[in-house]
C-alpha cells in the first residue's frame, strides 16, 4: 500500500456532541415520581449525539462544579458521575451510543419539598437523596464531561439557578472562559 492509498484510508470513528435547550420539554420538565413519595421532580436532561461514522463504546459522564456560592469548593473538590436515562440506579453504568444516535443523561434535578438541587448522579436520581450531590440554593457554572474508549472527550459548561423551591430551578448551556474571552 502506498502513502497516498493510507492517507485515502480513513478510519470510521464516533464523534460525540452535547445538546441542550431550556425551552424544550425533553431537555427540561417536571414530573410526579412515585419512587418518593409522589413528589414532583424537575429534571434537566441534555441528549449526547454521536455524530460520527462508527458507535462511541463505553461512554460515562461527569460533572465538575467549577463556580458557586461561597464556601461551594469546600464540598466539590472532584467531578462527580452522571446518570445515563434507562440505566441501572445506584450503579456506574457505561453506554454505548451508536452513529447518528443520541442517549439521554441526566445533568441536575431538583425536587419538591427540597432546597436547592441536586447533581443527578446514578445515587440521587433513585428514591433516596445522597447529600454529597446537593447544590445549596445559588447560582453555578459546570462542566460536563464526556468520553468513551474510542469517543474524544467532550465538554459543556452549563449555567444553573438554584433556589428554595423545585420549581425555580434552571439551567442553560454557557460559554466557557475561553469561549468567552
């Protein structure tokens, strides 16, 4: 094989993208759960597309709390793991999303008679709230982070507002500093 026959030769490969929009219902909405007591919860959900020409194998996400309220950095030092939608609860589950799919994740929920919100790890989206993934009621900026075995990582930063009651929760994807800047 000659150099300009490998340099047609492309391998087929997952490329990964974040989507979010606050106004869509899928993205971000409430619901009854019956798991707690009946208690409404709002989810924010982004959807994680593969783009590319080959499935992403073994995918995880996290979330890194990078700006918050004061006092914020004493209880978020590491990234934390997200919960893929339809996976096992309480457990680290890995995906695989195939080409021009996407698979759902859940980012943040917040949940009635609850302050504040909570990072939707595989813990806290079953039917006890884990307090190490709870966000004080303020204003923050994550990072969310994907990757799987043949996927390069990706990132989103997201914007969240966190009150007193479930239903004042928001969130929005923001530009990073670097986009910023």
């Amino acid at each position: 094989m000659s150099r300009s026959d490998l340099k047609e030769l492309k391998l087929a490969t997952p490329n990964l993208q974040i989507k979010f929009d606050p106004r869509e219902r899928k993205h971000l909405d409430e619901w009854r759960d019956g798991r707690v007591g009946g208690r409404v919860r709002k989810f924010a959900r982004a959807e994680i597309w593969n783009i590319g020409d080959a499935t992403a194998k073994d995918c995880i996400a996290t979330m890194e709390v990078l700006e918050g309220p004061n006092g914020f950095k004493d209880y978020y030092l590491e990234a934390r793991r997200l919960h893929w939608i339809d996976a096992v609860e309480r457990k680290i589950v890995l995906v695989n999303i195939q080409k021009e799919l996407c698979h759902p994740l859940d980012v943040i929920f917040s949940q009635q008679d609850e302050e504040g919100a909570y990072i939707a790890s595989p813990w806290s989206v079953s039917d006890k709230l884990y307090s190490q993934d709870h966000l004080i009621p303020g204003d923050y900026i994550l990072k969310v982070k994907v990757q799987g075995e043949n996927a390069e990582p990706i990132t989103a930063h997201f914007r969240v507002m966190s009150r007193t009651s479930y239903k004042d929760l928001y969130i929005e994807m923001a530009k990073s500093k670097l986009e910023r800047s």
